[in-house]
C-alpha cells in the first residue's frame, strides 16, 4: 500500500501541485508560538515537553484515523495516505525556484538569477557571481531533495500509515522554528538529528548509486565532516561527488569573504551541472521506488 500511496502522491503533485502553503504554515507557526509563549522558561525539559505536545497529538490523531480507515476499507486508508503525501512532499516547494533560477541562467539574465536565489536562501544576493549563484542553487537543491523527498519517504515506508512522513516535516519544522532559542530548542534539534542519521546516509548512497560512485564515497568520508551542518554536509558531498561539481569553498561576502570548506571533485559550478542534479534526483527517485518494490515483493512471498 505505501508504494502504491507514494507513486500516487508523486503523481498527483506533478499533475496539480499544491503552489501556496501559506495557510497550511500560518498554522503551524501559530501553533509553534503558543507552544513557546507557553512553555519556553528557558530550559531544556520545556522544550522536550511543548515538542511532545506539538507532534504527539498529531502522530496519535494521523495513526487513529489510518487504521479506523484502513478497518473500514483499505481503499479509504490508501487514499488517506496519499493525501498526507501530498501535503508532506514538497517537490514544488523548491523546484519553482530552481526552475525559474534554470531559466534565468540559460536566457543570460544574471541579476534575475541573484534576485532569486536570494528569496530561496532569505538573504542579499546581488554581490553574488555567476558561479556562485549556480553553486547556492545546486546546494539548497541537494538539501532541499533530501528534506523535502527523500527524508519523508524514508520515514514514511518505516512507520504505519502516515506517521513516519507527518513525524519528519514537523519534527523539521520544529528544530527551524526554535532554533536560536537556546535550551528550549535543544530537544527539537535532538530529535531532528536523530530522524535525520540514518535518511542522509540512504540519500547520500542513492546519490552515490545513479551517479559517480567512487567520487561520491570519498566526498562523502573524507569532506562531509568539515561542513557546519554534517548531516547536510553527507547530503553535498555526496551530491557534488556523484555529479563531478565543486561545491562549498569561500563566497564573496557585502564586507570580506564567507569562508566555507571544499565540497566535491571534478569541475567549477556551471549552467549544465542544474540539469545534471535534477537527472540526478530523478534517477534517485526511481532507485527508491524500485527498492521499496522489492520490500514488498519480499513480504508476498
């Protein structure tokens, strides 16, 4: 049913994807700051206890209605799982700015690509090269696939019904949210750290498998480590390595340069190197499936 539930979501979000979220976020960030007005004293175990109210409710909510669904007709439980899918997987929550971004860098038009990549990240960008601009956006894809895919498929097949995927993205929103609050976001960023060991290691050697492989192994054993966010830094390294990109190294700053560590072997960012990640992705993508069809396969016979 999961497989069939994925495909469907995929589908449908290809076909008619849900464009503005902004409802569905204003929500939830009504809800994050009830949480914090309510519990944040400035110590760990409040933390712990809003994150425990904040998803709790909604995985034990997800999970009753799965399974009264699924009791009353599977078909009613498949649809419900791919409605939470569709919610959950965010494909077009980044991919129209990298499409805009691909199209702006092929017409030649420089500063609409800084414009945007500027939106994406939330910071000023018109001192940006070219490379860099195509760089930035080949790095916020890789994490972007992974958050918004690859982490909730994987959580998504592990748990029943939709638990596993509604679990990540909040569990994601969370440690984004309340991040910078001290003690109080220490147990979102655990949890969140936790979710996130065994998804970027899958991720990375899905990247590893469709691309370079040797390339993306080293990359990822021997840089991923030096990266401010290791978990991201597995995703890059591998990214970068299996695609033969440079990605990381210093950025030019509004004063001074941002000093960031090497990413990747092969050759300087450029325009081919954005459709080469999205065959990438794509081609991830289908490893995934085709494993997840193997897994049930196995349990039928």
């Amino acid at each position: 049913m999961s497989l069939l539930a994925i495909v469907a979501a995929l589908v449908l979000e290809q076909w008619r994807p849900l464009g503005d979220r902004k409802a569905y976020f204003a929500l939830l960030a009504r809800w994050a700051n009830w949480l914090e007005r309510s519990f944040n004293a400035g110590a760990s175990r409040q933390g712990t206890i809003a994150w425990l109210v904040a998803v709790l409710p909604a995985l034990a909510a997800s999970l009753a209605l799965h399974y009264a669904l699924l009791w009353v007709s599977p078909l009613l439980a498949l649809a419900f799982n791919v409605v939470a899918l569709y919610l959950t997987l965010g494909f077009r929550q980044f991919s129209h700015y990298f499409t805009d971004l691909q199209m702006a860098i092929r017409a030649g038009d420089v500063d609409r690509a800084r414009e945007l990549i500027g939106a994406w990240r939330g910071e000023p960008a018109q001192h940006r090269t070219r490379e860099e601009v195509i760089r930035l956006a080949l790095e916020e894809a890789l994490v972007a696939s992974h958050q918004h895919v690859f982490g909730v498929l994987f959580w998504f097949v592990l748990l029943p019904g939709p638990s596993g995927a509604i679990l990540y993205r909040l569990a994601l929103y969370l440690r984004r949210r309340w991040h910078g609050l001290g003690a109080f976001g220490d147990s979102a960023e655990r949890v969140y750290r936790a979710l996130e060991w065994p998804a970027v290691r899958l991720t990375a050697a899905s990247f590893a498998v469709v691309g370079d492989f040797e390339d993306a192994i080293y990359c990822w054993r021997t840089q991923a480590p030096g990266w401010p966010d290791p978990d991201a830094g597995v995703v890059l390294a591998a990214g970068a390595g299996a695609m033969g990109v440079r990605l990381g190294m210093p950025l030019t700053a509004i004063e001074g340069v941002e000093v960031r560590p090497e990413l990747g072997v092969g050759d300087t960012a450029d325009s081919p190197f954005l459709d080469s990640l999205v065959g990438l992705v794509w081609r991830a993508l289908v490893v995934w499936i085709f494993l997840i069809l193997l897994l049930h396969l196995a349990r039928i016979f």
